[in-house]
C-alpha cells in the first residue's frame, strides 16, 4: 500500500468523529486528531478500533499512546502490516 | 493546580457506542470493567471513569508536560467513597457530579470539594462554546482578583496545556467543555 492509499484509508475511518471540516479537507501527515480535527478523545478510541478491523491488526496500549496524528497512524499501521 | 473534565451524557450516548467489541477493553483496566459490569446504571459508570480518568490527565500533564493517550494505564481506585486516579507514581484525588443530564469530575493532588463551575451552552457552535467558557473564567477571575478582564491572557503550551496570564503571574487551570455543556476550575 503506498502512503497515499493509506492516508485515503485513515481519512475514510476518520471522517465520522471529525469536528473541523476545514482542517479535515487540508488532512495531511501532519494534521492533528484532536487539535486541528477536534475530535473528542472519547472517539480516538472508536478510530484506533475501526482501525483494527479495517487492518485486520491489534494495536497494544504503546501503540494507542501515540495514536494523536495522523503521521503517528500511519507508522503504527505500516509497523504492524509489515510484522 | 487542577484538571477537570465534564460529559454531556446525551451527547456521549450519541457519539459513543461503549458496547462495541472491544471498547471497554481498549479504555478500562480489568478491575474497571468489573466495576462497571456490577454496577447498577453502566452506562453512566462507563462515563464517570472516563471523565475521572480525563480530569487525571489534565492534572497530570500539568505536573509533566507531555502529550499521550492512555487512558487505560490512569486507573480508578475507590478507596471507602473517596475516589482516586493512579498512573504510574502519581495519584490524585477526584471529586464527582453527576446529575442526569451531565457528569463532571476534577482531579487535584489532595482531597478536596468540587469547585468546577458549570457553564451551559446556547449554541452548538464549538468556536463559540469556546469563547463563552473563556469569557465566563474572565470574568470569574477578573472578580475574584479584582482585576480587568482585558487584562488576562489565555495561553495554550505545545501540549495543549492551558494557562492565565495576569499582573505577570501565570495560574494554572483547567477548561472542558461536551455537547451543551462546559465546566472551569483554577
């Protein structure tokens, strides 16, 4: 998968807990979840298990630690796909 | 220093589906999901450890500046009524609200009583909620201190950590706001 697919993916699990519209459509690597997107940290949760099931992965609890951007998503998704 | 946190419970049960597979495990410790499994309404059990685990962190990230998400490692300890929140060395005490329609915590380093100041919103606006809550500290400082509310600067370090500026001192303090309502302490 190249970054690209993979931002696509994360930005389709992202979209329903997202509170900033116009920072989601400028998302990129840097794009904070609850900075720029607002989205409340109860929701992270729901993001970090819509992302296990989308992957077919388990993220453990010093994975979910660093779970705040989207840079930090995409690493934990690529360390696990190529585990 | 203190750290507080407020659930809009009607909002919570709108954005959050906490029996989804797995939800509970990814958040709660073992001994808080047998808590909330023995408790009488779970759904606001489920709530308030999550706000006492928030408001903990808020307090926490005071003491250490620093940004994460572990919710699950901030762990509830009721100790004969009195509500505490561990990570790791530090602890700190919780005091708790709840009425039917909001919960809210605050987490300070000794016992204490809640003096989180409920703000209710008219608008749904988040900008504007915002604002509202940061007027309404003004001024609440501006009278306690006997100050102008022109005078007090709202400040946010890189991890987001939130403080007052005024007559050159800076105060530490804590803001949350969910769904129509809003909550501060300092």
């Amino acid at each position: 998968m190249t970054n690209n697919e993979l931002i696509e993916k994360l930005k389709g699990i992202i979209a329903p807990y997202i509170q900033d519209e116009a920072a989601f459509e400028n998302l990129n690597e840097d794009t904070d979840f609850v900075k720029d997107l607002k989205i409340n940290s109860a929701n992270l949760v729901d993001i970090i298990l819509d992302i296990e099931d989308e992957f077919d992965i388990r993220l453990e609890n010093e994975d979910m630690e660093k779970m705040l951007d989207v840079k930090s998503a995409m690493a934990i998704v690529n360390a696990k796909l190529d585990a | 220093m203190v750290g507080n946190d407020i659930v809009d419970i009607a909002q919570a049960q709108k954005d959050s589906n906490w029996q989804r597979p797995r939800f509970l495990d990814k958040l709660f410790t073992e001994k808080e999901q047998e808590f909330i499994k023995n408790s009488g309404d779970k759904t606001i059990t489920v709530w308030q450890l999550w706000s006492m685990k928030e408001a903990a962190y808020k307090l926490y990230v005071q003491k250490h500046p620093s940004r994460f998400y572990a919710p699950k490692q901030f762990e509830c300890v009721a100790h004969a009524s009195i509500w505490k929140v561990n990570y790791k060395e530090f602890s700190c005490y919780l005091s708790i609200k709840k009425t039917t329609d909001y919960i809210v915590s605050e987490a300070r380093l000794i016992p204490h009583k809640m003096t989180s100041e409920l703000v209710v919103f008219k608008d749904e606006n988040l900008k504007s909620q915002r604002q509202v809550l940061r007027d309404k500290l003004s001024e609440r400082i501006s009278k306690s201190d006997n100050i102008w509310t022109n005078t007090i600067e709202f400040q946010k370090s890189e991890f987001g950590i939130p403080t007052v500026k005024f007559d050159s001192k800076i105060m530490n303090l804590s803001l949350t706001h969910h769904g129509r309502f809003g909550a501060f302490a300092f």
